[in-house]
C-alpha cells in the first residue's frame, strides 16, 4: 500500500504490531518502520533477533542493512538515546535548541517551544519555566522583556543538563513527588531515587485563583492520571508538601470537582507522605510497610515505691507487716518476693498513683490498642491484685475519651413503643420504596409500596426511582386516593421525596399529618419494612425465570398479599374492606354456590367487625411489646444531658466514611426529647446530617477524671476485700 493514502499509515502500523505481537513487549518495540530489539544479554539478543527476523522473512518485509544497527548498547530511538543506563537526550537536537536565537516574532517564539516541548518529560516543572514564553503566544506582537530572556535561557540550561531518565521496574514500588504554584503544576515520577519522567502543566487564569488546597489537589489528579498506566495496579508513595492533602479522606464537607477527584483516587493503592519543601528525597515507606517500629519508653525506676507504701496501705498494711516481722507470720494468700508484696502470683498494688498508671498502660499504652473492658479486665487480673480492681478497671475503660468516640457499637435502649392504633380502614397509612430492582422495559425500577396500618391491606405500584415528590403525589392521586380518598396521617421514612417542601405543603394543605421517623432508624416504620420483606420474597418467587419482568407479576403478588390471613387481625385485609373475601378460582370452578348469611346483616356487623380488628391490634401490640421488652432497657435522657451519638454509615456524606473513622461525635447536649425512645440533640454545624436520634445511638457522655481509680480505692472501705 503506497504512503500516499490517508490510511495508510495506520493500516502499516496495524500490520506491524499484528505480526510483531508475539514479541511486543517482551523483546520488542516497533514505531511504523522503527523496530528496536531489547534483551538482557547478547545470547538472549541473538535468539531474540533470529526470531524477529523470521517473522519478518515469513511475511516478506525487508529491511535496509545501511539503516539497520546490530548488538548496540547504545541506539537512537524516535528522538531518544536508549542505553542501559535510562533514556537520554539526543545532543543533536539540544545543539540545535541552545544555539537558537534569541525570538523576534511570535512565530518564532512558537518554533522554539514545539522543539524544546519535545523533551520536556526531562524537565521538572516545564510548563512553570516556560510560562512567560507561552504568555506572550497571546499577542500579535513580541515585546521582548527580561522575564521572556530569562525564561528562554533557563529552558536552555535545563534542556543541556538534562537527567538520564531511568527505565521503569515493576517489581518496585513507585514514587510520586506533586507540587503546585499559582502559575502551574508539577510532578516527578522516580524509583530509587532515579527520575522516570518529569510532568507540568500551567494553570489556566480561573484555576490560577484556586486555593492553595485546590491547586495541590489538582496536581496530584493530573500526576495520577499521566502515570495512570504506571500506577493503576502498583504500590506506590505519594508525596506532597501540602500538609491538608493527608485528609482528602476525612473532610466534613465536598464539592462535587473534589466529590469526583477523591472518586479518582480510590482507584489507586497509595500512601500520602507531607513532604515539607525543603526536602529533596521521600523515605521508602512502602519497602518497609510491613515493619511495625514502635519506640517504648519504660520509667521503671518509681516502682520501688511501692515497698514504702505497703506499712501505711490500708488494703495490704496488715498483710505486710505480718509477713516482715521476724520471725514471719503466714497470711493467708500473701507472700513477698523481692521485696514486693504477692497475692498468689500477682502483684500487690497500693492505693497510689500507680494503679491507674498500670490500667493506662494495659489498656491504651504502646503495647495495647484500647481493648475492651472483659480483655482489660484478664490481663490486669493476670498480673495485679488490689480490692474492687474490677470496679477501677470497669470505670478506667468506661471513661476512656478514645473508647468513647470511635467505638460504637449497638444497643439494647428503649423499650418497643408501638404506634397508635388507628380507627377505621384507610385513614392512616405507611409508605416506603423498593429500590434496586431491574430496570424492566416500561422503565420501571423501583416499587411504590402503600400500606393501611389497620386492614394491612397494602397497594404495590411500579415507579421509577428517579421520581421526584411531583410525580410521587400524582402517582399517590391515580393510585390510592382515587380508590380510598385522602388519608388522615402518612408515615413514611426520610427519603428526600418525603421531607421536600413541595410534599410537606401538599399534605398540610389537604389536612393530612406526615409523620417521619427517627434518621436512619427504620424501626420506626416497622410495618412497611415486613411488607417489603414479603413482597420481595413473592416477587423473587414469581418472577424467578424473567427476573426483568417483575412488574408484570406486580398485581398477582399483590392479590396474594391482600388474600392471606394477618397474623395481628386474624382477617385477610379484603374481608376488613370489603367485608368478604375476594372469590378465588377454586371459589368458581369447584366450591358450589351458597347464599352467604353473612352479606344479610352487613350492616349490622360491620362496626362491631372494626371494633373486634382494633381490639386484636391493640392485644398484637401488646403481646409484640411484652416480647420485645424483654431482651431490652429503659433509658432516659432529658435537656441538657451531654451524650455520644453513633453515627452510621448512613450519616456519612458521600466519599467521607472511612473504616478508621470516630464511631460516636460528642459530647452534645440533648436539646429536645421527643418521646421515650427518640430525642433531638445539638450537633455541630459542620455535621451535615439530621439531629433526631433514636436512643439506641445515644450513649450517656463519661467525662476522663483525673486519679478516679486512687480516689475510689482509697475513699471506700474495703467490704468485698479479695475481689479481683
């Protein structure tokens, strides 16, 4: 195929990595004609050239012998100079770049950055030197200034000084060094202190005026993503001198570009060191990760202390002086090895100082990581002995700031609070959605689910989870209202169609209460929850073979649900409305027709029909609580007290959770007690989630006081002496 095609050169190239394939990247480079064979020694050269040209033999290309260099250790390449050492500048073309001219136009100006462009991976922070250069391309004239001449001088100097550029080595760890300026960007690629690639970019004028922060940041994006093909699968350290970037993870508050940026990042496996600016070199923090170095500082000396304190304890006194009198007299479990009093093989510690300093150690020193209390607890009853330590031990961890905040586990508070009963059929209502179905083909992926808290009698209407509050009423309107009119209280959660103010004023307007429940506290709707469990159970039954299909098997799954019997009424929900239950096929086909007695006294027995449904509720509930209330606790909180909240996964904006991250905020003061199991507190204004918790996630604040373990051991009497 002749060159003069414009397809031409890429069908070439297509033809040279096909039949160069088994090579490529393994011996082998090839650019258009351009083929370089690389191997590690000159036998290994010579096999890998034989086999090169075989291929080329086999395929009829010929190569011209007065182009060709065999057995090379160096060797030009696409503009580089490739030798054993890294890739290099080629002098021809930096000859050409320091004896240029001083610019007179534009035009030229233009010339010389396209030529010492072409090596500007050689040069750290390119695009910053050659700023003033660029600048002046905006204009139609050239007025020639000192910071044009020192810029095109200082690019001459960089270019003949050049560093020879290392090759990469995938089997270590890579280093990336990102600074920034207000004029640009800047990054560095090494291994082993060797310089792989050099990488700038100038700022445009609205990023010019970014933070500090932001301009970082920005520079670390562009450095990952120019190397992306470097680091996408590799270890490999990250350094900046902007000391904020260690917390990208961590920040309160986001924008989407940094939303999007922090997205990024999750995709490479790195570690962020603080670089300060006058440090040339990062430490080899990856070859060295799986090194625990901790440095421990053991004051010993204090211990003999104790000797003098055991003739005045109060708890070891007679013990003591029982053993040192002379001759000795037993007592009991006590001994004294080198001149410390033992219980046993544990160490008698007097009420001092040293308790508490001993149960600091175990539980948070270097050698601890702020266990719990039963583990705290074995490994101080394993080696000291005093009365009450468990007491101390139990109020020490209790009391611990650290345990307090990043520990968060659930618990057993608030007793089962059913909510009221209502009064007849479709006055009060729950809904909730199912999210996460497939999409089918009417667009369908989400489920609308309506339930009347009295009949149970539920509603299940396909939506898309993009609904807005707009569209939800008017699917709300064509569905439910139009069957059984305007409810007179809603439940539902906090979903952000639920809380809009479009949705709020709708209702307020037609009189309706909306009740929400506690922030991610679906328990509140407990009701909705179970039906969404069976309805998924159904759906999944149904639909098993055209999973894609789901909304088509929407009204059978629902005629079921609204057929069976509940277990809290005892009724299916249609004989609650309808008074009867609907005819199934068995009803038509086999069971023979009867004059049903019940349909003469209608009206009779309706109203005493809801009354015996509210009054099976009301036991329901009763019997649900009883049962729940066993395994739970009253707490109560009430204005003012200071509590740790438990912040959920839930609560975490978008991009901050970390698994490192508190567990508990506070101490907040409770602002507002809603009921038993639900209060309003005081958070920060930087935490940007809802203020309503359940008392599950509130936990009583226990302030760090100072020598409370010698206080309680000396200020008690010693009733359960021989606790421990």
């Amino acid at each position: 195929m002749p060159f003069g095609l414009c397809n031409a050169p890429a069908t070439f190239m297509r033809l040279m990595n096909e039949i160069l394939r088994p090579a490529l990247g393994r011996y082998c480079v090839v650019y258009f004609d351009d083929i370089l064979v690389f191997s590690r020694s000159l036998e290994d050269h010579c096999t890998h050239l034989s086999q090169i040209l075989d291929i080329l033999r086999e395929h009829k290309l010929y190569l011209n012998l007065t182009k060709c260099e065999f057995a090379k250790s160096t060797v030009h390449f696409l503009g580089f100079i490739i030798s054993s050492q890294g890739v290099h500048v080629d002098p021809q073309k930096i000859r050409a770049i320091t004896d240029w001219p001083t610019p007179r136009s534009v035009t030229e100006v233009r010339s010389f950055i396209g030529l010492a462009n072409f090596y500007r991976r050689f040069i750290r922070g390119f695009s910053i030197i050659a700023a003033p250069l660029t600048e002046c391309l905006k204009n139609k004239s050239l007025q020639w200034t000192m910071d044009h001449e020192r810029s095109f001088n200082t690019l001459k100097t960089a270019l003949t000084t050049a560093p020879v550029l290392a090759m990469p080595d995938f089997n270590k760890p890579f280093h990336v060094d990102t600074d920034a300026s207000s004029i640009g960007v800047g990054a560095v690629l090494a291994q082993d202190d060797k310089p792989l690639e050099f990488f700038s970019e100038k700022l445009s004028p609205a990023r010019q005026n970014w933070s500090a922060y932001e301009q970082e940041f920005y520079a670390v994006v562009r450095a990952l993503k120019q190397w992306e093909h470097y680091l996408l699968h590799q270890d490999f350290v990250l350094c900046s001198d902007n000391h904020a970037l260690q917390f990208i993870n961590s920040q309160k508050t986001m924008n989407k570009m940094h939303a999007r940026w922090l997205t990024f990042l999750q995709r490479f496996s790195f570690v962020l060191k603080h670089k300060s600016g006058t440090q040339n070199r990062v430490a080899d923090a990856l070859s060295r990760r799986t090194a625990l170095i901790t440095q421990l500082q053991v004051d010993t000396p204090g211990l003999e202390a104790l000797q003098e304190l055991y003739e005045s304890d109060s708890d070891f006194s007679a013990a003591w002086n029982s053993l040192m009198s002379n001759p000795p007299i037993p007592f009991t479990d006590f001994s004294i090895r080198h001149n410390f009093l033992f219980k046993g093989n544990q160490l008698c510690v007097p009420a001092s100082s040293w308790r508490e300093h001993l149960t600091k150690e175990l539980h948070s020193g270097g050698l601890a990581a702020h266990l719990g209390r039963t583990k705290t607890l074995e490994q101080m009853q394993s080696r000291f002995y005093w009365p009450h330590l468990r007491r101390d031990v139990t109020r020490f961890v209790e009391r611990c700031p650290i345990c307090q905040l990043y520990k968060g586990n659930a618990q057993n508070t608030g007793f089962y609070t059913p909510l009221p009963v209502p009064n007849s059929i479709w006055e009060d209502i729950s809904m909730d959605f199912v999210l996460g179905l497939p999409k089918t083909k009417r667009g369908a992926d989400s489920i609308m689910v309506v339930v009347d808290r009295f009949s149970k009698m539920a509603h299940f209407i396909a939506c898309k989870k993009t609904f807005d509050a707009l569209n939800v009423a008017i699917l709300f309107f064509k569905e439910i209202v139009r069957l059984h009119g305007v409810p007179r209280s809603i439940t539902s959660d906090r979903d952000v169609k639920f809380v809009s103010h479009f949705w709020r004023e709708l209702w307020k307007r037609l009189r309706t209460e909306i009740k929400l429940s506690s922030a991610y506290h679906p328990q509140t709707d407990g009701q909705t929850e179970v039906v969404n469990r069976t309805l998924g159970n159904m759906l999944r039954c149904l639909s098993h073979e055209h999973p894609k299909q789901w909304d088509d098997y929407l009204g059978q799954a629902e005629f079921a649900y609204n057929a069976m019997s509940n277990r809290s009424t005892g009724q299916c929900p249609f004989s609650i409305v309808y008074t009867k239950c609907p005819n199934h096929v068995v009803d038509i086909a086999v069971l023979p027709h009867c004059k049903s007695k019940a349909a003469t006294h209608t009206t009779e027995t309706y109203t005493k029909l809801l009354q015996d449904i509210r009054n099976k509720l009301e036991t329901a509930n009763q019997t649900y609580k009883q049962h729940a209330d066993l395994s739970r606790r009253e707490k109560i909180f009430h204005p003012g007290d200071l509590v740790m909240v438990r912040l959920r996964k839930e609560r975490f904006t978008p991009g901050t959770y970390s698994k490192l991250s508190p567990r508990k905020l506070g101490p907040v003061p409770i602002v507002r007690r809603i009921n038993d199991n639900a209060y309003v507190v005081d958070l920060p204004p930087t935490v940007l989630t809802p203020s309503t918790f359940n008392v599950s996630d509130i936990f009583a604040y226990k302030p760090p006081d100072a020598g409370i373990i010698q206080a309680l051991s000396s200020g008690e009497e010693s009733s359960t002496a021989g606790e421990n």
